[in-house]
C-alpha cells in the first residue's frame, strides 16, 4: 500500500459560492436569530433574476440542495436543471436541527405546550408557523431581493416533515407567494389534523389566485409496512400502529388529490412515493426533487 503525506492542516470544508449569515428580525419580541445559508450561483443572472429555492430545516438540508444544484446545472440537457439561489433557514447551531426552536417556528397556530425535551429543558410550545412566515416575506425576502438579482416569479418552497406541514401553511395563508411548494413526508396528522382549518378557510377566490404547483411526496415505508430493518424488533408493533395512525403517505396522496379539486384544475398538486425510504432516509431524495422543481430549465417541472 503506498504512502501518504498530508499536505495542508485539517479545517472545515467549504461549500464554493455559499455565506451564512445571521438575521434578527425586528418588529416580534421574543423572536430569536435566524441561521441563513445563500448558495449562489456562478456567472451572471439571467435577464429576470435567479430562480429562487427556499427551504427550512436549513443547517439539515443546504449542503445537500448546493450540491444537487452544482452537479445537475452543469449539465442541463442531461438533467434539466439550471443555476438558481438557494437560501436555507435554519438556526445558530452545528446541529443538523434545533427540536424546540423548530417545533415552535413550522406548526400552525394557536398551537399547545408539550413537555421538554429532555429533563430540565423548557416546555415545548407550538403554533408559531404564522410568526415565522411574516418573518420569511416581510424581512428575509426583501433582504435577498436588495441583495441579489432575484426572478420573483420562480420561487420556491421546501420542507419536509414538520417542513412540510409549514409549507402547507404558507401555501394556504399566502398563496401567491410561492410558485412551487414542496411539502415532503409533511406532518398532516398534527394536532388532529390541525393543517385543515387554514385549507378549508381559503375561499373560492382564494384558490382562483392560485397558480402554482404542489408537490407532496412521502417515503415507500412510511405506512404500517415498515422499512425491512425496522420489521421484527421490540418496538415494531408500537411503530406500525404510530405510522397506522398519522398516515403520512396516504395522507400527502390524498391532500394533493383534494388540492387539484379545489384548485379546480388536475395540475394543481401531484404526489410521489420515493422507493425504499422511510421518514428519515426520503430526506436528500426529496431534497432533490425540490431543486429539479424550483431550476427546471424554462420553468418546467422535472
């Protein structure tokens, strides 16, 4: 086996044409700082500004879109993705995720009090989705938008999880806000099914405005057939009767159905079911359909 030699001292890798920065919002009290990750683009913008994809969940999913994006746009003919911003929000933290700032920040109000996390942590509160939201369109957006060339008609948004259920919100509090909405593996079944009173409040006007697309996804294991490693454990019976219960492939099958009724037209939303993944591992999988949604070339979805 041959030699080697280290020829530079060890220090974090680096992303080429990514910044992070940290944002306080004014005008909430009690709102915390926010962790920003910017992926942009090589060369100069087209005439009406990059496409934009915005996703939450940030420090767990920039990495993986910057380099989906970097991979794919090089070959557009082979891939049908071009160059686009990608903005990540997350929170001042290593972590792939902050539980408790996110549990407040991605859930529909009024929300309730849980018990923390662990001992001695504080109480867990949700329904802060309304708060965040003013946060990503009154105070992030303008701020990118002075800052980079930005095509307002080609944005996006991701989340997965309880991401995704915050997408759902966003989509009907905010409708024209977004062109695409990506909402993977989201948690529809949250506080019984909590999501449905903002989707039913959307009048008929309402869903006339509408002229985007959702894309709602799930893993193959995410029902009572769990993945193959979850099957004869100790705890697979509680498992299967939990994902019995919040249903989160047939419920992202169905609500894509109900959105395209209501929208009144058949391409409003569409579903997919990503095989061989369970609730955790769809993750770089659906992160990857966001971006061939959000950077189609000619603004068409992949």
């Amino acid at each position: 086996m041959a030699d080697a030699t280290i020829l530079e001292t060890r220090c974090p890798a680096s992303l080429p044409g990514t910044s992070i920065f940290d944002i306080a919002p004014t005008g909430e009290a009690g709102v915390l700082p926010y962790r920003v990750f910017v992926y942009t683009p090589p060369g100069d913008a087209p005439e009406t500004g990059w496409p934009v994809l915005y996703m939450v969940d940030g420090n767990a999913v920039f990495a993986t879109a910057v380099d989906a994006v970097r991979a794919q746009a090089s070959y557009p003919k082979g891939s049908n993705v071009t160059h686009g911003l990608v903005v990540a929000i997350g929170y001042p933290t290593h972590e792939a995720y902050d539980p408790w700032r996110r549990s407040w920040d991605l859930s529909p109000p009024p929300g309730r009090a849980y018990p923390p996390f662990h001992e001695g942590g504080p109480e867990v509160r949700t329904g802060g989705g309304e708060v965040f939201l003013r946060f990503i369109e009154d105070a992030l957006k303008p701020l990118l938008q002075a800052r980079f060339p930005i095509d307002r008609g080609r944005q996006t948004l991701f989340g997965h999880s309880f991401g995704g259920l915050f997408a759902l919100y966003a989509l009907f509090r905010r409708t024209t806000a977004f062109r695409t909405w990506v909402a993977a593996s989201p948690a529809i079944y949250w506080e019984d099914t909590l999501i449905a009173r903002s989707r039913d409040a959307m009048s008929a006007d309402d869903w006339c405005r509408f002229t985007g697309r959702v894309l709602l996804s799930a893993g193959e294991y995410e029902t009572a057939d769990l993945a193959p490693f979850q099957r004869d454990r100790e705890d697979t019976a509680s498992r299967r009767a939990h994902l019995t219960t919040i249903r989160t492939l047939g419920l992202a099958r169905d609500w894509a159905g109900e959105i395209n009724v209501l929208a009144g037209r058949t391409d409003a939303a569409y579903f997919e079911s990503y095989a061989g993944e369970n609730h955790m591992s769809v993750l770089p999988v659906a992160v990857n359909r966001a971006v061939q949604a959000a950077f189609a070339v000619e603004g068409e979805v992949a």
